[in-house]
C-alpha cells in the first residue's frame, strides 16, 4: 500500500473524569473498582448483616457475559464459611430453542439476513409459562430442606443466587441484584466462535445469527436493561471477564452524568470483509493475522460502547445506556423531540485502498423500511473521500445513467448471475472520478458504491443493516458462501429519477462558504431536504469560536495531526484528537474553541441533525411528546 498512513491513531480512547470534579466524589471513591475480590466483599459483608430467613441475590446477565465466574465466587465464600448454598440458573425456565424460533418466527422469518423488529416483544417471552411461580416453588422448596437446621442455629441462613438472563425477572425483590453486561462487539466476536443469539441454539452462520440478535435479542434484552437499569444496585462490566470493572448504581449515575457534560470519543470498532482495504488495517495498528480491514466505527451509538475513567479504574459502558440516563443533556431539547433517546448519526469508513469494489446497493425508502421491517429509521447515507491510493483513479457510482432505470439494471444483473459472465455496470450506473475532499450524497432510493482504492468516511443516519445488494461482482464472501443479494428488496426501492443530470446537480456536494473567522473557514458541503444530517468542512488555520446551539455536534478530523477542543465553561474537560478520530460534543457544553495542535492548519468533518430536519424518527419505546 503506498497511501500515507498518519501516526498515533488512538483505538482504545479513555474518557477520563477527574473526581474533585464530580457532584459526590465519594460515590466513585466507595463504590467504584476493577475486581472481583473488592465486590464479592462487599456483597458477603452485606450477606453478614442480613437478618432475614434468606439472603437472595440476583445475579442479572447479557447474553455471553460470564456470570457464572460471580457465581461460583459466591459459592467459593459459602463453602469457606459453612454457608448453604442453593444456586438457580435462569436457562432452567426458558423455553426450548425449536419453541423459541417457532414463536419468534414473524420476526426471525426465513430471510438468511432481513427479520421484523421485535418491538412488541418482552422478556417474558422467552420463558415458559408461570416461570416465576416454578422459580419461586423451587427455591421454597430448597429453603424448606435446610431451614430446621438454620432455626436450630446449626447453620447460617442460606445464600440464594438466581444468575442469568432475566434473573430480575424472575426474582423482582431479591436482597441485592447486579447486572453483567457484555457489548455488542464482543457478542459478535463470541458469535464468530459458535455463540447463538440468547436462546436459539449455537450459531451455525454468523449473518444469520446477528440477524436474530438485531431483529430480536438485542431490541428485547437491551430494552430490558435499560428499563431496569436503576433497579439494580450494582453494574459489572463484564467485557474483560479476567478482571471486571463494577460500579454501584450511585456511583454510575454518577459517571454518567459526568460523561453527559462533556465531550468523549466512543471506543471504535473494526471489521474486515471481503473487498476490504489496507489503509486501516495500518492506520489502528490491527492484528497482523486479519487479511484487511473493511470497516470502522466510530459511532455507530447502538453498538459502540465508552471508556470511562474515574479514580484509576476504567469502566465499559454501551453508548445507549448514556444516551438513556441523558438524552437532553447530549442530543438537546429539539432532538429528543425528533430522535428520542436515540442518536440518530453515525460516523464509519469504508476502506477499499488496495482492496476491491463495494456492491452495487440501494438503500430502502422510509415507508419501506417501516412497513416491511418495523424499522424507525431509513438509511440516509453520504460518501465523504477522506484518503486515496496515490496514481490510482478511484470511482464511486452513484445514480442511474440517462436512459436506463432499475428494470434494465435487474435484467442485466439477472443475465450476469446466468452466465457467470461479469456486469459491465457502467452500462447503467453513473461512474463519477472521485478526489479527496469529494462529498457525494446518497438519499435512499439511489443505486451507488465505492470503488477501490478509496478511504470513505460515511457520515449517515444511524442505519447500518439494510443495503439491498443488486450486484456483487460474482464473488462469495469470506465464508465461501455467497453474499446475499436483496433483488426483490432492491426492485421496490430503485428511484429511476437520480441521474446523471439529478446526481450532477444535486448529489455532487458544491461547497459553499458558510463562515469565516481569522484565517479560518467553514463550508457548507450537504444539507437536503430528504436527509437527516447536514456535513460542514472546516479549514482550521488559528482559534476558531463555536457553540452547540442546543443540539451535540460531531466532529472528525480528516487532515492534520492533531486539534483541541476547549468548552468555555470547563477549560478542565478540554479533549484533543488525532487524525481520523472523532469527537461527539453534547448539546450541554454549550460554547467552546477549537484550535489546530502541531505544525500548519487542519480540517474537520462537522455533522449535527440538519436544521431543516423536522420529520420524529422515534424509537419503538419511546412515546411522542416525551421528555427525558
């Protein structure tokens, strides 16, 4: 790869929070650590002081987190001290998985990757009929054996441990309850690995097993914890089970309420895929084994997480359970009103440097996206050119040429797949010369892809699944299989009406000077009426003074070495970035000033919710005209 690869690209950023800072510093200070010993003390002491017939903890889990390290330290401490132990795994009371698919089967479908959003779908679902009742006979019964012992002083009262998914559920008034969380990231790794989605049985295909997590699992179970989230009084971040970090449910609010004011970088991710590229690979120090890196995220909010730190010790959360505890404080008051809890943009690349063309895709229309997938949000996309393979002539297609349409594309597509004979797509889809600093926009509706020898930086709506595959280039995907390929899904949302001319004049981002300060200048690169988002450039040659405007701001810096971000109010909470990173900035910070670190100028990707954006794509559980 001969493309210049920046130095000191971050991938493991840590939101540090000093604690003289904080509200009640002493909630980190006593309740806030990074092992097990610390917590299972903790717990045994409060085991001690009990004075009742029982003491019932309930040890509530993800699907994956490895609870049962908890419970067997528990179990450990009861043999050490003569404490009987009776120990109630939530998988006892959960359906089979045949009868699970069976139910689930309207959301699931036959569709190796496309199901229905579960959103009319709660835990109980997943457990048999009068699930706490067998529970609560089971554990009656297992106290009913050892209670003569403990009236007659013989033994100490038992320890009752219901540990799993659903342990709340099933125990809704236990002694003490902690949460076991595992991200979205290491789900899929553990899938990769055999893991199926919670309840159906190991995972025989990767697509389809996300497939059944991101239809089902995760609107189930990630509701859930949400929901509960304040019910339980400790939360265990379970992503390096070696050594977990915990916090007390005070001691997190009280973090997260921190993190709410002020700016932070997710923790990003990487995935590679078939037509994937170098550049990344080498950009974020990637392991050597991985043959490419095809994607990068940072954010996709529903599956990136945060590192936080406070007093030495570093805690994983998801970026939902923020946006939760504290929608207004980051999206603002008139976001919330459109988005709800949900961040509605994301930034991801697309690295093709020394790898291969992208599908020729389209993104489905909203009514589609509703009607036929239960989904809130449709996927508004733009390609912004960030990086190139020097002497190489990158394309990207995008829009229709004069003259043909989507029937003409599918019948060509139909006879390539026929013969086996390739596609010469420029018959029928716009090929546009792509540079660096190029933004091309890509309303749903548009046929387009990236091709090789491009670093894209998509800004989008936070939609990422639905890319309805017209034409593969005859290839099959990393597992031998071939990618699926979406012509139905394809047919019913092809806009014949973008291109060449439409493309040329409204999907080739013109910029347009928007502002100008010192040396410095912000453009207006894509702003339309059918998407979400609006993208501003800005060319940072000395201080440059903003404000949130009561809505987050998000920044990525696409040239340069390094820039910083001082808020006006706390010059303490300053971040600084390097090249390729990006920022989120709440709407809370309110006024603040950037400033190009190192030798000569930057230049940032701006993104915020187009002001003239004023459709609600509200998520399933959250009801109009609600407030945080």
């Amino acid at each position: 790869m001969t493309a210049s690869v920046p130095p000191s690209f971050n991938p493991l950023p840590v939101n540090s929070i000093p604690v003289h800072s904080l509200e009640e510093p002493s909630l980190i200070l006593d309740g806030f650590s990074k092992d097990y010993d610390t917590l299972v003390a903790r717990l045994t002491s409060m085991y001690k002081n009990h004075g009742g017939e029982a003491f019932v903890v309930a040890i509530d889990a993800a699907n994956g987190a490895q609870y049962g390290r908890w419970m067997n330290r528990l179990r450990t401490y009861c043999e050490e001290e003569d404490v009987p132990w009776i120990g109630i795994d939530t998988a006892r009371y959960m359906k089979k998985p045949e009868d699970l698919l069976r139910q689930f089967h309207p959301y699931l479908t036959d569709n190796r990757a496309f199901g229905r959003i579960a959103a009319d779908v709660s835990e109980d679902g997943y457990f048999q009929e009068g699930a706490g009742k067998k529970w609560l006979q089971d554990v009656q019964q297992k106290l009913k054996i050892c209670s003569e012992a403990v009236k007659a002083g013989e033994t100490p009262i038992p320890m009752v441990v219901t540990a799993g998914p659903g342990a709340l559920f099933l125990c809704p008034s236990p002694d003490v309850s902690v949460y076991c969380d595992l991200s979205r990231e290491y789900q899929q790794k553990l899938h990769r690995m055999g893991m199926g989605s919670l309840g159906l049985g190991e995972s025989a295909d990767p697509v389809e097993t996300y497939k059944q997590a991101l239809f089902l699992e995760w609107p189930v179970w990630e509701n859930y914890r949400n929901r509960h989230l304040y019910d339980f009084d400790v939360y265990i971040d379970m992503n390096q089970p070696e050594s977990p970090a915990w916090a007390t449910l005070p001691a997190l609010r009280e973090l997260l309420a921190a993190a709410a004011r002020r700016p932070f970088r997710v923790k990003p991710f990487f995935a590679p895929g078939i037509w994937g590229g170098q550049y990344l690979k080498e950009l974020c120090g990637l392991p050597e084994d991985w043959r490419n890196c095809a994607w990068a995220f940072e954010p996709i909010a529903p599956e990136n997480t945060l590192l936080i730190e406070a007093n030495g010790s570093v805690i994983e959360v998801p970026f939902p359970l923020l946006l939760t505890s504290h929608p207004e404080e980051i999206m603002g008051g008139r976001n919330v009103e459109l988005f709800g809890d949900y961040f509605p943009i994301r930034f991801d690349y697309l690295d093709t440097i020394d790898g291969d063309n992208l599908s020729l895709q389209v993104h489905p229309q909203q009514a589609y996206i509703e009607r036929t997938f239960n989904e809130t949000m449709t996927q508004q996309e733009s390609y912004y050119i960030m990086e190139q393979k020097p002497g190489s002539s990158p394309i990207v297609a995008l829009g229709f040429r004069e003259g043909t349409g989507g029937s003409d594309l599918l019948q060509a597509v139909d006879q390539a797949h026929e013969t086996r004979q390739p596609l010469d797509i420029g018959q029928y889809v716009n090929v546009w010369e792509s540079r660096k600093g190029d933004l091309f926009l890509i309303p749903p509706g548009a046929v387009h892809f990236s091709g090789r020898d491009n670093l894209v930086l998509e800004i989008s709506s936070t939609t990422w699944w639905f890319t309805f595959k017209i034409y593969d280039h005859l290839r099959l995907d990393q597992d031998g299989l071939p990618r699926p390929i979406n012509r139905d899904h394809a047919e019913q949302n092809m806009i014949d009406t973008f291109d060449t001319t439409y493309v040329r004049e409204h999907l080739i981002a013109q910029p347009k000077i928007s502002r100008v300060q010192g040396n410095s200048t912000e453009e207006l690169l894509g702003e339309r009426d059918d998407l979400l988002f609006q993208v501003k450039r800005l060319r940072l040659d000395g201080p440059w003074e903003d404000h949130t405007e009561g809505g987050f701001v998000m920044y990525n810096l696409v040239e340069g070495q390094r820039v910083r971000l001082i808020p006006e109010r706390d010059e303490e909470a300053a971040v600084e970035w390097g090249y390729a990173e990006a920022y989120i900035v709440p709407a809370s910070i309110g006024g603040y000033r950037l400033e190009p670190v190192g030798p000569g100028p930057c230049t940032l990707v701006r993104a915020q919710v187009s002001p003239g954006w004023n459709t609600p794509l509200l998520p399933h559980h959250w009801k109009p005209g609600e407030r945080a």
